[in-house]
C-alpha cells in the first residue's frame, strides 16, 4: 500500500511537470507496466484530479485544468524559490497582494521540511526589501488586460494621462511589461494607428470588451526596446544616442532601465540611448555615468557638454585661486579655450 501511495506521488509529480506525456515513457519512468499506469492515473482521477487521455499510437496523458486547484507537488528547489518570492512580494506594486501572499506562505511554511524552512528563513533574515511608492493596480485589472491578450478582443477604457486629463480609449492589447515600479499595456491605439504604452494604474477599463482582432505583427525592436524607449527617450523633447566605452552589462548596471536603454555593440562598447527635457540633466547624467562616451545625437548637446565643461574649469581654477579671486583669462563666461574643450569627455 506505500509502495502503491508514493508511485501515484510521483505520478502526479511527473504529470505536473509536463503538459503531457506518453503512456510507454510514464511506466519506463516509473518501473512498471502501461497497464499499472493506466490504473494509476484512474487512482488519481477518482481522487478528483482532472487527467485527461490523449489519442495516438501508444496514448498519453495531461493534468487539465479542474474546479478547484489540486495540490501541487514541488521539489526543493521549486519550493525555495516560491517561498522566497511569496516573501517579497509584500512590497509588490499589485494592491492586496501582502496579505494574499502572506496567507499562501503561511500554508507553505506549514509543510515545508525543517532543512528547507532553514533555508528560506536564510535568505529572508538577510534580505531587506524596499516598499514600492506610488500607485498600485489592481489585480481584477491585470487579469481582465491579460485575458483579452490571449482571447484577441479590443480594450475601451478612461485613461488619464500625465496631466489629469481623461479621455476614452480603444486598443488591441498585446502584452502586459512589469519594469519593477510599474505595469504598462503595450497596445495598438485604434484611433491614432500606432503603438502606445499606458500605464495600468492610470487606466479604468469599460464593459463590455470590443470585437475581436486579428493579431498584427509586432515591431521590428521587440515590445521592451519599445516600451523602454518610449518610457525613457521618445517622451523626452531630446533624445540622446551615444556609444559607451564599456561593456554593455557594466554600463547597464549604471543605467537602470528607467532611465536609458543600453544595447551592447561588441565587448568593449555599447550604445546608449536616453532622453530628457533638459540639456543640463543630460550632460550631468552622461558625464557622472563613469564612462568614456561618444555623442552622436542631439547636436545641441555637444555643444552643452562643452559649454558645462567650461563652466566646470573655471569653477575648479576659481576654487584652486582661492576666494574672491577670479581665475586668469576667465573674465568672459562665455568663452572656452582649446584646451577646455579638448577635455570634455564627449566628442562628437
């Protein structure tokens, strides 16, 4: 009878790990004949989970969806990693999810083994997480976008933009793009032809859903080039490109996502592409990154670069001079000398 109990376990185990399996490569799994295996998986059917028979020479087997969620079975490592991930959650930008994630880690915390909980509770005494600011969404929202991705149908819904100004909206959803601080809808706008980015909190979905689409291809970058340039560049009234001298996953740990896109060209260089409002923030950004740098876009901010990096000599000549002496040959603010340009890290 235990010898019967832990076959059907790794049954079931098996049947979870994969959407289907074959009846001959089920009994070579577990030792045994096809027909024991067909009286198994009756076992487990009579107990409620919901296996499904597959057609074919040899026939199979899947785990379909049920009424009600069976128990799961997890390796150790599949049940490390969950119960870490439940355990930071509580900082996560969907409204309710610590108390929801607070109650599944209780029930995983109750039949973890002792060798495992040691682990977790490793990790999780050393691991601090910071609260996520701003607003969260709402998971009744996340789930209805990701149901009308898979099932093709148009969104309408309010969106609010950045100035408190709402307006209706009709989209063909395609994908959902988590960036750590926030969820955005990458779409298809109906109305302007063209891609768009919302973000979820801003958006207030209508009911019913639209007709039906069919699905068109998506753009040539890939949906996170995408959304990161238009969250961080497009928006912007200047838009900055310049190749980096350094390796791309050195440069990117300077550059986080919300701020640039970085793109590797080889081992040694790599292309940045970021954007802002002001030249000032710009040039302050790109020099304090800790690279050497080429600007090839906008011109405007070679020019700026060149300017600050006069602005920045004369204050360290001025400082080196002492008070109230101004430095030599600094008189005009507005004149850069050979030399002072020449230092600016960026060249164009």
């Amino acid at each position: 009878m235990l010898e019967t109990s832990a076959r059907l376990l790794r049954l079931l185990a098996l049947l979870q790990a994969r959407h289907e399996w074959g009846g001959a490569e089920l009994a070579e799994r577990l030792s045994v004949s096809p027909r024991t295996v067909r009286r198994d998986v009756d076992k487990l059917r009579a107990l409620g989970y919901p296996i499904q028979s597959i057609g074919g020479v040899g026939g199979g087997y899947q785990l379909a969806a049920g009424a009600s969620l069976p128990p799961l079975l997890l390796d150790d490592e599949e049940a490390v990693a969950v119960a870490v991930g439940l355990r930071t959650a509580a900082a996560g930008t969907v409204t309710g999810i610590a108390e929801t994630s607070t109650r599944a880690l209780a029930k995983l915390d109750q039949v973890l083994p002792s060798r495992l909980r040691a682990r977790v509770n490793a990790i999780s005494s050393a691991l601090v997480t910071l609260p996520m600011l701003g607003s969260t969404v709402d998971p009744g929202a996340l789930t209805a976008i990701a149901t009308a991705i898979r099932t093709h149908e148009r969104l309408r819904f309010d969106y609010r933009d950045g100035r408190g100004v709402s307006e209706e909206r009709d989209a063909e959803p395609y994908r959902l793009v988590h960036n750590e601080r926030r969820w955005y809808l990458f779409a298809w706008d109906t109305a302007r032809a063209g891609w768009r980015t919302f973000r979820v909190d801003r958006m207030r979905l209508r009911i019913p859903n639209g007709p039906r689409f069919r699905p068109r291809p998506l753009p040539g970058e890939g949906v996170a080039e995408y959304v990161t340039l238009s969250m961080t560049t497009t928006r912007h009234r200047y838009h900055a490109v310049l190749t980096m001298h350094g390796n791309a996953r050195d440069v990117a740990d300077e550059v986080p996502a919300s701020l640039g896109l970085v793109e590797p060209v080889d081992e040694h260089t790599c292309t940045l592409r970021i954007g802002s409002d002001s030249l000032d923030q710009l040039a302050v950004w790109v020099a304090a990154f800790g690279f050497d740098f080429e600007v090839h876009e906008p011109p405007e901010l070679v020019a700026h670069l060149r300017t600050l990096t006069a602005r920045l000599s004369r204050a360290a000549d001025a400082s080196a001079a002492g008070p109230g002496r101004a430095p030599a040959g600094r008189a005009d603010r507005g004149q850069t000398s050979p030399n002072e340009a020449a230092t600016a890290r960026a060249r164009a």
